[in-house]
C-alpha cells in the first residue's frame, strides 16, 4: 500500500508521514523545491520517496497521486500575515482543488483533507464549538481562515461528485517538530526566551499532535465520507497554558492582562510600523490579535466517539514540544 502525504515535512504531516511507516505503508511525501526536510531524516528511505512538486502546479500533483492509494492532504499555506493574500487561496482553495481532481481522475480509494477549526463556527454563548456549529463565509476573520472555509466548499463538492473524501479539522496540536514553528509554537518559543511579559484573555483547544496523526489515519480507516471531524482536546484559557509551561519548566508565567482594547491598538500600531514603514513581517500579526477575541473552545467528542480519537495529556505534549525546541536551538541560552 502506498500513500501520498501532502505537507511531510511540516508539523501535523511528518507526524502523520511517521505513523504510516510505523504501520507499514509507503510513504510519497510531496516536497517543494527548497524545503526542509529535517522532520523526514531519519525515516527509513525504502519506506519514504519524497517527491518534488508543489500545490500550485496541477501536472506535479497528477504525477505524485498516480500509484497511490489513499492521500492525505495535510498541506497548506499556514499564514496570519502575508503581503500577497491571493498566495493563500492559490494555495489553500485552488491547490485542493486541483490535488482532490487528481485525486478523482486516479481512483483513489479515500483522501483525507486536513482543513482547521478555524472553518468552523463558535457559538455565541460561549458554549464548545461542534461540527454542526452554524458558520458563514462572513464569519471568517482572515484570509487564512476564509481560505480554509472556501477550501472545505470544495472538498464536499467533490464528496458529493462521488470522491471518498473525509475532513478533519484539528485544533491546536502541539509537540515536537513544530519546525516553523506555528502560532501556538511561538508562544511557547516566546515563553521559553522571556517574550511573553502578559498575556490576553483567549482560549484555544489543545491536542497533542500525535493524537491528530493518529486521528487523520483513523479518519482514512472509518470516518464518514463527506463527514467533519475535531481534532481536538483540552479547551484551556492561555493564561492556564502558560502556567502549564510554567510548571513544566520552572519559568515563571507572566501575571499581566492585557485589556483587549490595549493589546489590540498595540498590535495594529506595531503592523503598521513593521509593514508600511520597515517593510517585514510583524512578530504579532493584527490577524491573531482579532482571532483573540474569541475563545477558540471545541468539542471534539464526534471524533472520540466514532473514530476512537486519543485523548493523551497536553502537559506531556507541551513538556516535549519544550524539549524539542531546546535541543534544536530554538531557546537562547
């Protein structure tokens, strides 16, 4: 059996890359020219082929699904920030779309795509989000969370056209090999170097990202087709974050709150500095700080229940994603 694994060589996919080997599967991971494939060294190279070929070209895409039998589609242009918007909806919408044509046109016998909950809706009052949560192309804050919503339009057109396509959409992983390292990885990168002097009232779910490895492989073996699922955990305030990382490491947790009217006229202030006058990408994207307004709270029992998702402690993820960006130089002396 062979998969094709869009995204191997990022966070969430050389987790999943890795468990497939683990199982016995070949692995093609879709490699851009010039990416770093750190995560992937070590991973036995008859079981691996890293294949070159990008999102954004269809014949590359064609090649890479022809002799596979499953894809997983974990790849994506994760982004807060970027001076060109339409690279993420080239990437996030129009590469989906065509990796899930080729997909079809192969014969595939399942995809799974890995969208975010950031496509799903929050309720109003506070309550955990659900895959049935109402939600609306206007309710995306962002062009990264817009281009996720219209990229899972497209996923269950071509469910609907007869593709075995599953959704899946993680909440916030976080572990080791977090090699950008995302949003959430910098602020625990923050946290370690004394960055992080107060925080926000926010919330986000926590899941460990091997958990969602082995909930996006599950998701292949007995998710529904067309079907949502969270990928998700521990719904946690920031400030219960940053004491985890606190007990965890010994460092003390910032005791400041910021009013989220100050850190948002900050934030914008610090945007347009970096931005119009400096011209480089701002530390804090103003994206993240209007994300903020909103705890990021979901329930992930969907999953749990019907494809067996683990549940295994964030404090151990949160210790070896600490871990891990020490030994990798992450976390000045």
């Amino acid at each position: 059996m062979k998969a094709l694994v869009t995204g191997g060589t990022g966070f969430v996919g050389s987790h999943v890359a890795r468990l497939l080997i683990e199982r016995g599967v070949n692995v093609r991971a879709l490699v851009r020219p010039g990416s770093r494939c750190d995560n992937l060294e070590d991973l036995d190279p008859r079981r691996l082929e890293l294949f070159c070929g990008d999102l954004t070209d269809p014949t590359s895409l064609r090649e890479a699904v022809r002799g596979c039998d499953v894809v997983y589609h974990v790849a994506a242009d994760y982004r807060l920030w970027t001076r060109d918007p339409q690279q993420l909806y080239r990437v996030n919408v129009q590469g989906t779309r065509d990796l899930l044509q080729a997909a079809m046109d192969a014969g595939v016998s399942r995809v799974v795509y890995t969208s975010s909950v950031g496509a799903l809706g929050i309720p109003k009052d506070g309550s955990p989000g659900t895959e049935d949560t109402p939600v609306s192309e206007a309710d995306m804050i962002g062009h990264y969370k817009r281009s996720k919503f219209l990229a899972e339009r497209e996923v269950r057109r071509f469910a609907e056209a007869g593709l075995p396509v599953v959704i899946t959409n993680p909440s916030t992983p976080v572990g080791e090999r977090d090699i950008k390292p995302t949003p959430t990885g910098k602020i625990i990168v923050d946290f370690l170097n004394r960055r992080m002097p107060a925080y926000v009232d926010t919330g986000l779910n926590l899941i460990d990202v091997r958990d969602v490895a082995e909930g996006t492989l599950r998701a292949a073996e007995r998710g529904k087709i067309g079907e949502r699922y969270i990928l998700g955990h521990r719904n946690t305030t920031l400030k219960e974050m940053l004491e985890m990382l606190a007990e965890i490491t010994g460092l003390p947790a910032p005791k400041v709150k910021i009013p989220y009217p100050i850190a948002y006229a900050m934030v914008g202030i610090e945007n347009l500095i970096m931005d119009r006058l400096l011209r480089r990408t701002p530390a804090h994207p103003f994206e993240g700080v209007r994300m903020a307004r909103k705890r990021m709270f979901f329930d992930a029992s969907k999953a749990v229940r019907e494809l067996g998702l683990p549940q295994s402690p964030v404090p151990d993820a949160l210790a070896r994603a600490v871990d891990w960006f020490r030994a990798h130089g992450y976390v000045k002396s």
